[in-house]
C-alpha cells in the first residue's frame, strides 16, 4: 500500500519547498543506462481562511531542471494545475458564513508518491484528506498524474494497451482474485466483483512503478471505510497479452 507521511510545513508560503534535489525512485541499472531518472524537489500550496474555519496544506512535486528541458517545464505546469484544481475546488465549497458546528475547522490536505519516474515516464500518486467541520470523519481519496514525456500529454489507462484487447476483464480478474486474498477470511465477494468488475470507473486510480500496474482502490470501492484503501499490485508479465508494444508499457519492458 503506498504511504503518505505527513508533511511539516515550518514556512507559510503558497510556493514553498526545499533546495536539493533528490531521487525519487529506483530503478533498475539498465533502465538508468538508458534514460536519466527525472528527480524532483517538494512544492506546496498553503492557505488560511479564519473566516470559514479552513486550512489547505497541499503539496506536490516540481521536476528539477525545467529551465534547462522545456519537456519539464511544461510538465511542472501541468502538475500544478492539477494540483491548484483541487484546492480550488475545495475552497468553492465555502461561500457563506456558517455558524462553528465543532471545534476543529475544515480542512484540505495532500501529499504525494512519485512510484516512477524514468523512461521518460512519470508516475505521481496523490493521497488526498479532506474534512468538513462537523463531519464524522474525513474522507480519504487517490488521484493519479500519469504522463509521457515523449508525448507530453496526460496518460489514460487505454494508452497503455492494444485497443480492442479486452484489458480491463484481464486487469479486473487479476484485481478481483488478488482482493479476495488480502480479504481472507472475510472477503465480500459481491462488494469486490461491483468495485474491481471490468469498468473503467473503477480502475481511475493507477501508477506505474518499476514492479508493474499500481492499481489503488479507495475506501468504499471494494471494503467498509474501517478496511481503510486497498491496492493491487499487477507484474507486466500478467499484461504481456494485451500491453501495446509501443506504448509506455512496452517502452518498460525494453
């Protein structure tokens, strides 16, 4: 299960970070040999309203070297408006003083885990909290940014296969058959076959990494909340039969 580690913010500014750069993945020695890994530096959006009781600490990565590549520069563009979307979202939801309804304000949180970041492919999970005052609990998402630099575009998960291939029933029975092991002895197969079933809903939620296909399933979608996210870990060599060969999959298998 990816882990995202809370975040200390010392400085309250809306475009902060620190200095050095850093790897953030491994891969293996052949991958290295044939394309740089692209590293990164740690940026975050930070904001206050005593107003409307909320906070936004939202953090995301920004690729070192942009001046130098423009391939990056406009990646790092498209990161941030990924990024500034949703605490804008967030931040629509107040538009009128409400009375306090508890102590604790309203909040919007977020970090992130880059789980790939060569072959000039860039994998970035964002784990996402958010908490309205007065709410029993926060809810809890996954939202993915997926990108090629060779194409400098936004990933689907369609680019990654042949069209017509039947990829979801492939990645949906390996999904299905690896839950209802993390569930044993208490899997509801019904609740797993409707939040993993062959449907593009349920699959928005996907990293690359150097062991496969991440597939993240939030709260909700295949357990109760108290399961808390699961994730399905898929090895190329289970997708050789519908992967594109010359998609970003097969540039991995190279």
């Amino acid at each position: 299960m990816k882990r995202f580690f809370p975040a200390v913010i010392s400085i309250a500014l809306v475009l902060g970070g620190t200095s050095g750069a850093v790897p953030v993945t491994a891969v293996s020695a052949a991958a290295q040999s044939r394309v740089a890994a692209v590293k990164f530096v740690p940026r975050r959006i930070v904001a206050a309203n005593r107003r409307f009781r909320y906070t936004v600490k939202a953090k995301y990565p920004q690729a070192v070297g942009a001046a130098r590549d423009p391939r990056l520069l406009k990646m790092n563009r498209e990161l941030l408006k990924f990024v500034t979307s949703g605490v804008t979202e967030f931040k629509g939801n107040f538009k009128t003083y409400e009375k306090p309804m508890g102590q604790a304000g309203s909040y919007y949180e977020s970090e992130y885990v880059v789980t790939l970041a060569a072959n000039d492919l860039v994998s970035v999970a964002f784990g996402v909290s958010t908490y309205g005052e007065g709410a029993a609990h926060p809810n809890h998402n996954t939202l993915v940014f997926n990108y090629d630099l060779r194409s400098g575009r936004q990933l689907k998960l369609a680019d990654l296969f042949k069209p017509n291939s039947g990829y979801l029933k492939v990645i949906s029975d390996y999904a299905v058959k690896d839950l209802a092991a993390q569930h044993e002895p208490d899997a509801d197969m019904d609740w797993i076959r409707e939040g993993a079933g062959p449907k593009d809903e349920n699959f928005q939620s996907w990293n690359l990494s150097p062991k496969g296909l991440e597939i993240t399933f939030d709260a909700y979608q295949v357990a109760s909340y108290a399961a808390g996210p699961r994730e399905v870990v898929i090895p190329l060599s289970a997708l050789k039969d519908v992967i594109d060969p010359n998609g970003p999959l097969g540039r991995m298998q190279n």
